[in-house]
C-alpha cells in the first residue's frame, strides 16, 4: 500500500515536460524565497516599526490582487507559454536592476517596498497561467498530485531557499542574494525555451476584448457555487494565516532574540513542515472530507500564532513554524484542488486568477491589519488574536463545503446546434434574446420549477446578462425561458462553452415537455434604424 500511495502522489513525473517545469519553477522558487529573507531583513534594518516590516508582505500580496484579473483574462486569450516567458524574463531584469541599486547604496525603505512591489506583479501575471497549464502537463488521473506537486515544489523551496538565502544573507549581503534569485528565473525561462507546446485549436470567434473577458471571469465566479464556497475558505484562512507570516521577522528579532539565520531557520521549519504536510496529506485524505481537512488546517494556523506569540524559546518557535507548515500545505492544497476542479479550461486562467485576489487580497490585507494590532497592543497580542479569530471562522465557513464540482464533466458536448439564420449577423451585434417554449403538466411543475433555477444558474454563469422564466397567464402549463447576452458572438461562445453535465441537467429539463415536438426556441437580435427585427425560430432539441 505505501508503495503504491507513493506511486501515485508522484506519478505526474513521469511526464517529462511536467518534471522539467516543475524542477525549473523549484529552482525560481527557492530564489524568490532568498529574496523574500533580503527583503524581510533589510526593512527591519532599515525600519524597526512593525508596521513598515508587514508592508513587505503587503507590497508582495497587494500587486497579485490588483493585476491577477486582468493576468487572468490575458492567460485565457493568449498563449500562456509565452505570457510565462516575459514575465520571468521582466522579473530577471527588475532583479538585475534592483541588485546593481543595493551594490551602489541607494536603496531606503520606499525603494525596498517599490521593487517588492515590482515582482510581486511580475508573480500576479505569471501565477494564473502557471496553474492554467497543469492540467495541458498530465492526463486527468493525475491532475490532483500534479496540483499539490505545485504546491510541494513552493513548500521545498519555503524549506531550502530561507536557510540558504539567510546563510548567503550574513555571509556575502544582500547583493548575493538578489542576484542568485535573477539568475534562477532564467533557469525558467530556458525551461520554456526548451518546452514546445501543442498549437491550441484555433477560435473561429473573434478574441474577446480584456474588459470583456475579465466580466466574464467575475460572472463565472459570481454564480459558480463550487468556486464561490472555495473563495469563502480562502478569505476566512489567509486573513489570519497573514498575521504570522507578516509578523515572523518580528518573532525572531523580538520574541526569540535571533538574527537573519533565525528568521531563515523559522521560514525553513515552516517549510520543512509544509512538505511533510504532503504526505500527511495523501494519509489523511483517506479519512477525512476536504471540509474536515479545512478545519483541522486552520486550527492548526491558531495553534502556531499562540506558540509563536508567547514560545519564548527557540526551540518552540521552530515546532510553531512546523506546525503551522503543516496546517499551511493542508489548506493550500485542499483550496486550489478545489479550484481547479471548480473550473472549465474556458476560463481556468480568470477563476484561478479570482482565486488568487482573494488569496494574495487577504494576505495583504490581514498583513496591514496585524501589523497595525500590533503597533498599537504589542506584537504577541496581534498573534493571540489572529489565532482566536481562525477559531471563530470555523464555525463561520462549515456551511460552505468544497470540491462540489469534482464530479462535474466541463467537457465541451457540441449539443447545442449552430442557429440557422434567416439572415447573416454580425459577431458584434447585440444584445441577443434567446426564448425557449415549455409545455408542463400541473404533476411535474415543481420538479420543472426547481431545474429552471439550476439552469438559470449555468445560463447566467456561462454568459447571460439576464435570465428568467414566466408562466402564460392565459395559458396554464405553458412556459417561457428568456435569457439575453451581450452579443452574437458572445452567445456562440455559450454554445462552445456548454459543457456534458450540463446537457444532463437540459435532458432533465426537456424530458419535462409535454409532447412529441421538442421546445421551440428562437433567436432575436436588436434591429438597426430602419430593419425590421429578425426573429430566427428553431423547432428542434437544440439551443
């Protein structure tokens, strides 16, 4: 049985392109975590204030909010390999620039917060399309260890790259380390060289415009339950997983009388403790729903802001770093499995990139947050009250359960036909109504009732700006379904977009119509000045 537990939670190497990514990402993330120790280190240098040093958090987290919609949208629209290639080549050379600056001296606290800004946006367009491309990697048997190798690889680096940047830190500056994280995005960038991708199937629609795309992200995640309940857990987390790692250059100085070795130490335990969270992981799962995995990760969270707010000794500090590795992976994984299996490939990029706001918005703003509690009350205050408040959220967050659509199929059916029009439409022409006639006997009307609210969901989810269903007034059991979208090309998008289980939900539907002859549906569109309005009926199964 462990042989075969082992065999399965590494099976995604034996695909080569995802064993070269993931080894070339491992490389860059142990580089940015060396950073992360400079830049966590240099601002207590530079600024004792516990707020200015939970800005470094806050300028890493805040940029991932701001940008990762838009990063999302453009992974969708574009080649991801390629958006993955400039970003870790502009990340190089912000580095290389940022070095050269601490080697002349004219870095203070605002110049340290501008670069940390700089890539943490890089980190926001790239972070997206990384997790968009896992499941192009590996079949879907091997899409949940894939997902959690993802995270395994940042965990790794989280126990090699702060003990290492905080030895290269005290031995050689600050200098060193910056450039050794330059260099290790170009192991990436020579890693996508090397990566021929499969050319992506060619659109026969006209490329969505950004603002567009992005409204379409937020539609989805706005009415896909599965996402929603995700992005709830997510905020409830990080908001108070925040406060340690905001906090944690602080626990060393401060709590633990350390130096830059301490603090890389403690990022180390934390790291060690996510991988090893791995393999408890694969152990658990078998017990436990993702939901109770959920709690047990966030109590977890509490338990290691108490240890580290009043531990006292070093040797505390470390088992609250392990243990809150430990809870940091089980949730991590548990949320982004969640995600990703939330998801179609129409839109992974967006939902991911909405699941990374919430992740990087809570971080950031929970890094302010504490930071601030802990100007005010002391610092072991601002960790005890973290820790409560992940105590609290449990409750709060049971209601929403996770993985809902793991068993869902977002393959594409192809059983909505194409419309045949009377006349051409333009692909910008809009908005469009679509009306679909139902005949339903009084027995089946509310099993007919509860379905059409299920289908409004997926028709707003999937592109209608409106939705809903009437009853004739004058004629009982005769119903009408009316949705409309921006344009015609935005409702040939639905028909590329609607997915297997949702031609069982409309199979589920349909077999409520009374009558030999199926729903009758019509297309409209709205007229231009002197045209008269085009109604375009179709009396068969399809949309």
């Amino acid at each position: 049985m462990p042989g075969r537990m082992a065999g399965s939670a590494f099976s995604p190497f034996r695909h080569r392109v995802f064993a070269i990514l993931w080894t070339a990402t491992l490389i860059s993330n142990i580089g940015t975590w060396m950073f992360n120790v400079t830049s966590g280190w240099l601002m207590t240098e530079l600024s004792p204030s516990p707020f200015m040093v939970s800005m470094v958090q806050a300028a890493t987290a805040l940029p991932v909010f701001l940008f990762a919609l838009p990063a999302g949208a453009l992974g969708d629209l574009f080649d991801r390999r390629k958006l993955l290639l400039w970003t870790q080549i502009l990340l190089a050379v912000a580095l290389f620039l940022f070095a050269g600056l601490l080697w002349k001296g004219s870095v203070n606290t605002w110049v340290l917060l501008l670069f940390t800004f700089v890539t943490g946006a890089g980190s926001a367009f790239a972070l997206p399309a990384w997790q968009a491309i896992i499941p192009r990697l590996v079949p879907r048997d091997a899409l949940e260890p894939a997902i959690v190798l993802n995270g395994v690889s940042i965990n790794i680096a989280r126990a090699i790259g702060p003990a290492l940047g905080g030895f290269i830190l005290a031995a050689a500056g600050a200098v060193a380390t910056v450039l050794l994280d330059a260099v290790s995005y170009l192991a990436v960038v020579a890693a996508l060289l090397w990566w021929r991708a499969a050319a992506a199937q060619a659109d026969a629609l006209p490329r969505e415009h950004l603002v567009d795309a992005m409204q379409a992200g937020i539609r989805f995640a706005l009415h896909s339950i599965p996402l929603r309940n995700t992005l709830f857990h997510a905020l409830a987390f990080f908001i108070c997983a925040s406060a340690y790692w905001a906090l944690l250059p602080l626990v060393a100085k401060d709590v633990l009388q350390g130096g830059p070795s301490l603090y890389g130490i403690l990022l180390t335990a934390l790291g060690s403790g996510a991988v090893a969270g791995v393999f408890l992981l694969s152990l658990i799962k078998k017990y436990l729903s993702a939901d109770k995995i959920m709690m047990l990760a966030t109590a977890g969270t509490a338990l290691c802001s108490m240890m580290f707010a009043y531990g006292g000794q070093t040797v505390t500090g470390i088992a609250a770093g392990f243990a809150g590795g430990v809870s940091w992976i089980l949730a991590v994984s548990s949320l982004n499995i969640s995600a990703q299996v939330a998801l179609p490939d129409w839109v992974r990029a967006r939902g991911l990139a909405i699941f990374q706001m919430v992740f990087f918005g809570a971080m950031a703003a929970g890094s302010l947050g504490w930071g601030q509690v802990a100007e005010i009350a002391g610092l072991p205050l601002a960790l005890i009250a973290s820790g409560l408040l992940a105590l609290l959220l449990i409750p709060a967050t049971w209601r929403f359960k996770l993985n809902l659509g793991e068993h869902d199929d977002y393959t594409p059916s192809g059983h909505w036909d194409e419309p045949v029009l009377a006349t051409p439409v333009a692909h910008d022409h809009g908005p469009v109504l679509v009306t679909l006639e139902y005949c339903i006997d009084d027995a089946d009307r509310d099993a007919f009732c509860l379905l059409m609210r299920e289908l409004g969901v997926i028709r707003r989810r999937d592109g209608a700006i409106q939705w809903g269903f009437f009853e004739d007034a004058e004629d009982r059991g005769r119903f009408i379904e009316m949705f409309t979208v921006e344009s015609w090309a935005a409702h040939l998008r639905q028909h590329a977009r609607v997915s297997a289980t949702d031609k069982i939900l409309q199979d589920k539907v349909f077999a409520l119509h009374r009558g030999a002859i199926p729903p009758r549906v019509t297309h409209a569109v709205t007229p231009h000045a002197g045209t008269p309005l085009k109604t375009i009926p179709q009396t068969h199964y399809d949309l």
